[in-house]
C-alpha cells in the first residue's frame, strides 16, 4: 500500500478523503470507510439506535468536522479537538489534498470545514458545534486557524462553541482533559 515516509502524509494522515490521484487511490477511501463501511459493519454486529455522533482530534477532528458536514443524515452530532479547521489555507491541508485530490482546489471546497459552514451546510443540522483548542498548541497559528471556523459560523448564522483551553498544547492530555465534556455533548443530542 502507498506511503510517505512524512507523518503528515500516507498511512498516518488519510485526511479523511476517498483519494483520487496516484499512487493513495487504491487504499486511500477514509471517507467510504467511516461512513458507508463502518457504519454498515457497527450496525450488523450491534444493537444501534441509527442515531450517531461523531468527533476526532487534529486530522480526525478536521474528518469528524467534514463527514459530519458531508453527511448529516448520518450524525445527530459533532465535535472536535484541535481540529485543522481550513485545510485549504494550511500547509498540511494543501500538502495532503494536492496529493489525494489533485491541483484542482474547486474538489478541495467539500473538505474544508470553514468553507462548507460558511456555505450554509451545517444550518438546520446541528443545532451547536463544540470545538475545544489550546492556547499553547504549537499547530494553533500556522496549522489549525479556529478563528477560520468561527467567522464561518458567524457568516451562516450556525452555532459554534469554540471554547479556548489556557495552558493546553495538541497533547492527548488535551483531549482527556475533556472528553467528559465531548461525551456529555453528544450524549444529549443522541436522547434527543
């Protein structure tokens, strides 16, 4: 299977796209895979409600983000820690979608968080997005931009709660720190 001896490309970094280009085409379907495979795969070996929630970290919160957005009908809720907010305007995002995508930054739009909450795609769907970011992660300012996911809700008029941690990094400290919180979000929408 393809690789990148980076760790911000390949095997570590699907970015949570069904790849279109050489040589990640082949094995490089994430999208496919969270929500067609395994929500198949979940549904045939447990008891499920149909109702789902979905959150990530980093790349994972960026795919949580984008799934969610691409997919509603799929999840009743969405969350994200330190999520890439705009992988269009970061280096990581372009390096990844120019490699699975293509040059053509049009495909790009529909994997982009900020662009797809900006254009509306998000209103009547969830009623709130929690976002969880600290202020002292090295990715905040080059990589990760939230501030990008904020002006996007604003301009639609969707709720997002974008809660600043003081003192925390990209760690999964981070992410333990409040999961609870994450857990607890999810777990009202899914009563609902």
């Amino acid at each position: 299977m393809a690789d990148d001896e980076a760790y911000d490309l390949g095997q570590g970094a699907g970015f949570y796209v069904d790849a279109t280009e050489a040589p990640w085409a082949p094995h490089f379907c994430m999208e496919t895979y969270v929500t067609r495979d395994l929500v198949e795969l979940i549904d045939a070996n447990f008891p499920t409600t149909g109702k789902r929630a979905i959150l990530g970290h980093s790349m994972g919160g960026h795919g949580a983000l984008t799934l969610a957005l691409n997919h509603p009908h799929l999840f009743a809720s969405v969350s994200a820690f330190a999520p890439i907010a705009s992988p269009t305007r970061c280096p990581w995002g372009e390096k990844a979608l120019v490699a699975y995508l293509g040059p053509d930054r049009e495909r790009w739009a529909r994997h982009d968080a900020s662009l797809l909450i900006e254009a509306g795609v998000a209103n009547g769907q969830f009623d709130d997005i929690l976002i969880d970011q600290g202020n002292a992660d090295g990715f905040l300012v080059e990589q990760l931009k939230p501030e990008l996911l904020t002006a996007a809700a604003e301009a639609a008029g969707q709720r997002l709660t974008l809660r600043m941690q003081p003192g925390y990094d990209h760690s999964y400290f981070f992410m333990a720190s409040f999961i609870a919180d994450h857990l607890a979000f999810h777990a009202k929408r899914l009563k609902a």
